[in-house]
C-alpha cells in the first residue's frame, strides 16, 4: 500500500510541475472600453457638460485585514450638479455559489458597483487608512466618453469580470480606463520604464509585516512572480498606479494631475522595511533553534512537535499540487516547490505522530534534495527562473532534524 501511494504521489508531482498551459485565464476583455474614440466631435451643450465634469482617483492605503494589505483604488465620477458616483471593481460576493470552491481553483468572480462612495471612504477611516484623491486632468471629449462609458458599463455583461491578483483587479480596470482617456499614451509610457523588480520584490514590502502568512503565499507562487515587471504591469498594486498617475506627463508635457488631495493620513499598516530574504533567514535561525531545543526534550515530545511541523508541510504541499494541477492560478503553475513540499510529508508525518519507528529514508532525500536546491541557488542564482531562497531556507532545518533523528532512531532501536 505505501508504495502504490508513493507512485501515485510522485506521478501527481509529475503532472504538476507540467502544468501551465491547461489552464489558461479567460480574462474580460474589456471590448466597450477598446470601442471608445474619443475623435468624436462634441456638441457645444455635450461640451460644456463634459468640461464641468470631474474623474478623480481615489486611492486608500493598507490596512490590516489580508484582503486590505495592497491597498484599493477607485474611481470617482463628479457631475456637473454637484452629485458623484464612485465605481468600485473590488466586489464580490462570497454568498455566491460554490464561492470557496472557486476560490480555491482562482475563479473569483468580482463587479464593479456603482455608489456615492461615502461607504468606502468611511470604512478606511474607521481602520485608520490612508485616503488619497487625485482629480484626474482630461479633454472635455475623454471626459464624455469615459463618463458615458461607465454609466452604461454597469447595466452590462462587463459588469463581472473574472478577477485576477496581478492582472486583473481594482486598480488595473482603472488604469485601462485612465490610458483610454489619455488616447493609449499612458500605456506607452509606462511600458517603457522598468520597474527592475520582480512582481514578488513589489508585493514583499505590503506583507512582510506578517511574516509566516508571507512564507507561505511565496511558497505557493512559482516562477510567474519572478519575471522583472515594467510599470504598466506593476500597476496591479494601488500605490504603484497612484504614483504612476502622479509621474505621468502627456507627449506636450502636460500632467495627468489637474489636483492632489489627502482626505486622511491614517496609521494603517506600516511597510516593512526589511527584506524578504532578510525575514527568511530569521525564520530559518528560529527553526534551528527550536530543533536544538528539542534534543532536550523526551523522545514522545520529540516525535509530536516534528510530527506536527511535517504534517503541516504537508497540507501546504497537498494544497500547492491542488493550486498546480487543478485551478487558474497561473501564479502556481511549474513550481520547483513542489520537489521539497508535497504530499509524500504525510508519511514522515504519521510515522512521527502514530508509530514507535520510521526509517529515514523519506525525511533524508528530502533534506539532501533541499539542500542541493540551495546550494544551487547560493552559487548560481541566474540558474533558477524561481527566487525560492526563502522557502528552502525555512524548511532545510526541518529536513535535517527529521533526518537526523530518525536515524538515531533508527539505531536506537536496532
């Protein structure tokens, strides 16, 4: 029986690394949003209402709770009466059918909703977040056809659209909406500035603060995260498309910016200054630590506390190989992580917490593979597409230990 689990655990190992291409994100194309021209000539009334028309900006901070870390934008609609509406594309609804089960395979639906927005704003308040606007300066003819656009946007199909974390979300509707009103000089212009980061070097400051969570939302990710990001890209993040917005000058010189105005300068939640290898190491020092302690402890405490360590590695290894295999997160797709996090953990694991004995086969070609892995990564970091160095140095000390007292068991008990 373990070794028809073992061939069935490694060829699902085989399957995900693979995987990648069988499951591709249908992302909304915004087709009315491509449709829009503004070379269309303005009636003199149509005129004089889109020139007292305001588009803002509206960008809130951090926050505490997961889904607030990144920040949120949205976009702002003032007319000519003094009424507003705010579009938000950051809804969903987790009442929705199978919601967590979409979830899990990343086929999150989210809208866009129409309100006054006051909603909004007073709930980053009330967390202590900052909120920003920044009164967005447009032609009479973008200002009409954005504004017409949005109001007719929400009675439509392009209403939902299938979110994506990096490529498809509240702040990156809003930066096609604002390269449409500037005629496709935006996109131009941020697409050819480098960020010379990687997308996971631009999410590590919003999440570092937490630094066990972060471990593990950088484990599941793959070599999707590690590829170097121009702006255009980097403006998934709220605060990146914020100071994008702030930086951009039109071909004539003009800037985007006809005013900036802070409504709140909230605590919410401080970036970490410190980097993402730098907490890795610290983690990993830790775990050392806490093995060297356990040689201290009864063989029975022993057993527990590595048990429960490798059990754990293994739910997060089962759930990468579920994210690789069976969902469109491309995010997760052929991640080396894999070889050193999977389901094959549950062995070591039970045998810690359930039996007297267990050789040491498993725990050791685990600790010399992640080894191996690190000692590449260390000599020649340009060799490995995936930045994984602080997934291996989090759990190589686990490894040895393992190893390590499972062959004392082992003679123990021969």
């Amino acid at each position: 029986m373990k070794r028809i689990c073992l061939i069935t655990t490694l060829l699902l190992l085989a399957l995900g690394i693979g995987a990648g291409t069988t499951h591709p994100i249908e992302p909304d194309t915004l087709a009315e949003l491509g449709a829009i021209d503004l070379q269309v000539e303005l009636a003199a009334n149509q005129r004089e209402w889109a020139d007292q028309i305001g588009i803002s900006l509206l960008t809130v901070g951090s926050g505490t709770p997961l889904y607030a870390w990144f920040g949120h934008s949205a976009l702002i609609v003032t007319y000519p009466k003094g009424s507003s509406v705010m579009y938000d594309w950051g809804i969903f609804d987790s009442e929705q059918e199978h919601f967590y089960l979409n979830f899990a395979r990343g086929r999150m639906y989210y809208y866009v909703l129409a309100s006054d927005g006051a909603w909004r704003i007073n709930d980053a308040l009330s967390e202590g977040r900052d909120v920003r606007l920044i009164d967005l300066d447009l032609s009479a003819e973008a200002k009409w056809a954005l504004a017409t656009y949005l109001s007719e946007h929400i009675g439509s199909e392009g209403a939902t659209y299938l979110y994506h974390f990096y490529d498809d979300n509240c702040a990156t509707r809003i930066r096609d909406i604002i390269d449409v009103g500037t005629g496709g000089d935006f996109a131009r212009w941020a697409k050819a500035q480098s960020t010379g980061l990687t997308t996971r070097t631009l999410t590590d400051p919003f999440m570092l603060h937490r630094p066990l969570v972060t471990w593990v939302l950088s484990t599941l990710q793959g070599p999707r995260v590690d590829r170097l990001e121009n702006r255009w890209d980097a403006m998934f993040l709220p605060l990146v498309l914020e100071e994008a917005v702030l930086d951009f000058c039109t071909p004539d010189g003009s800037s985007l910016v006809k005013s900036s105005t802070t409504l709140a300068e909230g605590a919410g939640t401080a970036m970490a200054q410190r980097s993402a290898t730098s907490t890795a190491v610290a983690l990993s020092l830790s775990l050392t630590l806490m093995m060297l302690l356990l040689s201290l402890l009864s063989t029975k405490a022993k057993k527990i506390v590595l048990g429960v360590l490798y059990l754990a590695l293994a739910v997060i290894g089962s759930l990468l190989l579920f994210m690789m295999c069976c969902s469109d997160m491309d995010m997760t797709y052929k991640n080396i992580n894999i070889l050193i996090i999977n389901p094959l953990l549950f062995i070591p694991a039970f045998a810690f917490l359930f039996t007297r004995r267990e050789k040491s086969v498993l725990a050791t070609i685990f600790g010399l593979v992640t080894t191996i892995l690190l000692a590449g990564r260390l000599l020649s970091p340009s060799t490995f597409v995936q930045n994984n160095l602080a997934t291996l140095l989090v759990v190589l000390p686990l490894y040895l230990s393992g190893a390590a007292f499972q062959r004392r068991g082992d003679r123990e008990a021969r």
